[in-house]
C-alpha cells in the first residue's frame, strides 16, 4: 500500500482554496475526531463497539480523502477485533497526523 503524505492537506485545499486557517482547522476538527474513534477501538468491550468505532474511523477518513487510513480501518472492521497489530498501525497513523507528517513514514 503506498501512502501520500499530503492527502489530507491536499484534499482539505481543494475544498476551501487557500484559507490557510480554515485548513488549519479542519485538520485539528479530523485528527481530533479520528483520536476519538481510536480511543473508541481502544476501549470497546465486545465486537460490535470495535467494529462500530472502525466503520465510524473509516467513514470519518473517506469523507477527509485520506484513503491510507481508510483502508487501515477497513482491516479493523473486516479482522479480528482487537487485533494489536492494527491498533497500533492506527495509532502510528494518528501519531503521524498529530506531528503533520501524515503519511510520511513507508513503515506502516
């Protein structure tokens, strides 16, 4: 899977243009937003909260364009709930975000 660094930033400009501020905020709105839902697939209690947490990750990823994550949040919801390996990609991913390096890393 190769994932672009700036998709997120990229589909932010195209929706509002260079309002560098509005972009600014619509980033902080997702990233927050996105915690939330890990922090959800963190601490759901049985199948059916994970894989809720994962397709609310995953719809809140499609509507920002940022597919990377999208697709990580797929293999949550289609895997084996709590499943570590992919939390801790979700996590990594969110981490990223939170530094403004997005997808940067080629590790995920």
């Amino acid at each position: 899977m190769a994932y672009d660094p700036g998709a997120l930033d990229k589909t932010l400009a195209a929706a509002v243009g260079e309002d560098s501020q509005l972009i600014a905020e619509l980033r902080t709105a997702f990233v927050d937003s996105a915690a939330r839902q890990a922090s959800a697939l963190h601490n759901a209690v049985n199948d059916h909260q994970w894989q809720a947490a994962a397709w609310r990750l995953k719809g809140l990823a499609a509507s920002f364009g940022v597919t990377d994550l999208m697709a990580l949040a797929d293999k949550a919801a289609e895997g084996k709930p709590f499943a570590k390996p992919i939390l801790d990609k979700i996590d990594k991913a969110l981490a990223s975000f939170e530094r403004g390096t997005a997808f940067g890393d080629p590790s995920y």
